[in-house]
C-alpha cells in the first residue's frame, strides 16, 4: 500500500515534467478534434436540404467521352455502335457526346 501512495505522489510531477504528458495533451486533442469532425458531420447530413423532385428525376444519363470524334479514325463508328445499344437498351436515357471537336453538333 505505501509503493501504491509513492506512486500516487510522485505522479504528478512524472507527468507535468516530461514528454508523457506532452503527448498524452496532444492524444486527447486528436481525440476531440477527431469527436468534433464527426459530430459537424453528422449535424450538416442530419440538416442537409432534400432535393426536390424535379432535381431528381430518376432518368439515366449516360455520358461519353469523345475527343475527335469527326477525325475519320474509326472510333467514330464504335462510339456509334455504343450510343445506339444504350439506346435501344434504354430508349428514355439522356445519352450526351463530349467532343473538343467545334465543328461537331
């Protein structure tokens, strides 16, 4: 019992003096910082605004990704072939062409 009381006396001044304590004030302040993330997080998802129904519409889009496709590669006709499977697949998908050709419509 009396190693127990010098321990508890001695204690403080271990902690208050060396690097323990430095690094047990910097592992709680993670800690609260970690804690205080997740609870704003929580509160923006709990408060966040629904959509409205006329954002989310439910309508499949599909979009490609085609750089020149008016270059007379080949490509062409593969992204073609793509776009009408989508189509008959999904006739109500809005399927949508990037190109960075600007003479393509």
């Amino acid at each position: 019992m009396e190693l127990f009381l010098n321990l508890l006396s001695i204690l403080p001044s271990l902690l208050f003096s060396s690097a323990i304590f430095l690094t047990i004030v910097i592992i709680l302040g993670l800690i609260i910082i970690v804690i205080l993330c997740v609870g704003i997080k929580f509160w923006f998802s709990f408060f966040r605004k629904k959509r409205s129904s006329s954002e989310d519409d439910g309508q499949i889009r599909v979009g490609f990704f085609h750089p020149y496709c008016d270059a007379g590669g080949g490509g062409e006709r593969v992204l073609w072939t793509g776009v009408r499977a989508l189509r008959k697949r999904f006739p109500a998908a809005k399927l949508i062409v990037y190109t960075g050709d600007v003479e393509v419509i």
